[in-house]
C-alpha cells in the first residue's frame, strides 16, 4: 500500500488530491492518472505502467459536456480488470489547474487541452512563428487555467545573437514577465537550462503552433528519438507531427505533456486569464473613474490616460480589447448554450424515468 501510495506522489498526487478521492471513490476502485486521450481511447497509469481505459456507460451518459470528460494529466477513478479486460474510468477527480480553449471554428464550447498541470512552457521559433500578439493569447489560456506560464524560443541557431535578444526586449517591451528560455534543438543550447527547471513530480506541459520543435525538444530531454519528427524546410519552418496529446515520464520524475500544433486558439470567457496577462492594464483599470468603464471612450479612464502618456503601449492595448471581445462573445453565447443543454438533459432523464415506471 505504501509503495503504491509513493508511485502516485511521483505523478503529482498530493494532499489536495487526496482529499478529493477521499469522497469520490467507490469500493473497489482506486485512483490513476490518463496519460494519453486519442477520442475515446484513453490510457491510464498505475503500477509503473500504461494501460487501456474504456468509460463506464454510466459515466458518458451523465456527462454533461466535452469538458466533463478526462483529458490529459486528469485523475480519475478506476475499476481495475480481475483478468483480461480494459481498466474502467468511472469519475474525474476535480481538476487544480487546466489548459482550454474554445473548440476550433465558431462554437462556443471548451476543447480540454490537459489538466492539473504546474507550468505551461509556450514553444515559439525565433523566424517565422515569433509572434508577440499570439503569445498573449497563450498567456491569457495558461492564467485562465491558473497555469504558470514560461516561454521557450527555439531555433536560436537559426539567427544572430543580436537578434536573439532583440525578440528577447521585444517581448519584453510588450509588458509580458514571463521568464523566457533560448534553446536549439540542433546544437544543444540552453537546454540544460531548461533541463534544470524540471523537477521530479511536476507536470509540463508544451503548447505552440505546428513545427516550432516540441516533438524535437522531448527527444533531446529524453534522450532518445522515440517520437517521429521531419527535417525542416530551407526557410527554418517545421513540420506537424504530433497527432495526440500525451504524457511523458522523464528519466528525473518529471512529467512532459506533449500536443498536436494548434491553428487556432480561440478563447472563451477567460476572465481570470485576462486579468492575470493583463496585469498592467488591470492596474490602470482600477484607478477609472467609473466602475463598468469599458476603455474605450469613457471620461476619467486611467487606461486611455496611460495610452495617451506612452505608458501603455498601443499593440498591447489593442491587443487586450481583441481578446476582451472575443472572450465576451463566445461567453455569453456558451452560457446560452449550457442552458439548453440542461434543459434537454433534464427533459431526456424525465422521459427515462417516465418509461420505468410504466
């Protein structure tokens, strides 16, 4: 029992954890982490291996959305087989932190990224990826899900060390704290940077477009080519391997969460991400003269007045205002959502109820 209690503290189950199994597990079951979700196949680990998991009937039926579902880095509760069989997931332990984004298009729902994860490490390349506006919406994600947000930049040896810091101040200059680590995948550097930032029983997590190196960049901290990747093209641009999301135990205990190039990366009433991307202007909000000030056109807005001084930088303003907007929207339309969702899960179990008891 002891051993097993160890072996889920190396994957990240703590205190709060257990006490959240404490009053969801069933008799009979125990607690395992998914590795691996590719659409409704998961792989759970438990007893130094991965292996199948199937969702109990009971469960899919009562779930009321995508979200409710496991994903990557979740915890969740088992049956495990007596014999031959898949492990059954028969509940999602409530989740500390979380990576989401509104589903590709114009829905207005949640697309699960992975969960309870302690740093989202946000991979650009140093060419043609580099860009500040959509590390903000990075940013805005990763303190959505109360995520510790560090950036990495690859390909540095694709460009001169003079341009290498420029993006550096650039990114810099665009109010943006988070730490940032240089590395290249092909000569090595600032890798043991970034090796030296992964400790045992954490759990990371690499974001970024298609072909910035992530693939590259778990083979070079695992030390072997187990993951697929393709040669770049001549102008430094990668290739999209990487077809589903999963969890990687490293050689020190730490855990790497790898994900397919995102195209689109919408964003869904992410009112704590805002504030915590948008420290500054949040700051300069709370001095407006009026309460619901939009920073738009209002007398008395600290915003504008910062804007107006050069305090405020203007691509950052209206980089704000185009994320606020977008995450409004699609807010308002996935409460609207949610609501007919309910009623017709409400209307569906009366007519179950209705035809067991005639």
């Amino acid at each position: 029992m002891e051993n097993r209690i160890m072996e889920l503290k190396t994957l990240g189950f703590d205190g709060w954890f257990e006490e959240q199994a404490a009053g969801m597990l069933r008799q009979g079951q125990c607690v395992a982490r998914v590795t691996a979700v590719d659409r409704d196949a998961f792989l759970v680990r438990r007893q130094n291996a991965d292996v199948y998991a199937e969702l109990a009937g009971r469960f899919r039926f009562e779930a009321q959305s995508a979200v409710d579902l496991p994903c990557a880095g979740d915890w969740v509760c088992v049956t495990w087989p007596a014999s031959d069989g898949p492990v059954i997931i028969h509940a999602v332990l409530p989740r500390k932190t979380y990576l989401r984004r509104r589903c590709p298009g114009r829905t207005a729902d949640f697309q699960m990224i992975g969960a309870n994860i302690d740093v989202a490490f946000i991979v650009q390349g140093c060419q043609y990826d580099f860009n500040v506006r959509r590390l903000d919406r990075y940013l805005v994600m990763a303190g959505d899900g109360h995520v510790e947000p560090q950036i990495i930049l690859t390909k540095t040896d694709l460009i001169s060390l003079e341009e290498k810091e420029r993006l550096i101040d650039e990114i810099r200059r665009s109010g943006i704290s988070a730490p940032v680590i240089p590395v290249s995948n092909m000569t090595g550097a600032g890798l043991d940077d970034l090796k030296d930032r992964l400790a045992c029983g954490k759990t990371y997590c690499l974001l970024g477009s298609s072909g910035v190196g992530k693939t590259t960049l778990i083979n070079r901290l695992t030390g072997n080519e187990e993951f697929e990747t393709e040669t770049v093209s001549e102008t430094g641009e990668g290739v999209h391997t990487t077809v589903r999301r999963q969890l990687h135990l490293l050689e020190n205990g730490a855990m790497l969460m790898d994900n397919p190039g995102m195209r689109e990366l919408g964003l869904l009433g992410t009112d704590d991400g805002m504030d915590a991307t948008f420290m500054d202007i949040s700051d300069y909000a709370a001095q407006c003269r009026f309460r619901d000030c939009t920073h738009v056109r209002e007398p008395g807005c600290a915003v504008l007045a910062a804007l107006k001084s050069g305090a405020l930088d203007d691509d950052r303003y209206q980089s704000y205002l185009k994320l606020r907007k977008e995450s409004e929207y699609y807010g308002m339309t996935y409460v609207e959502k949610r609501k007919k969702d309910k009623a017709f899960g409400r209307m569906v179990k009366s007519v179950i109820k209705k035809q067991t008891r005639d």
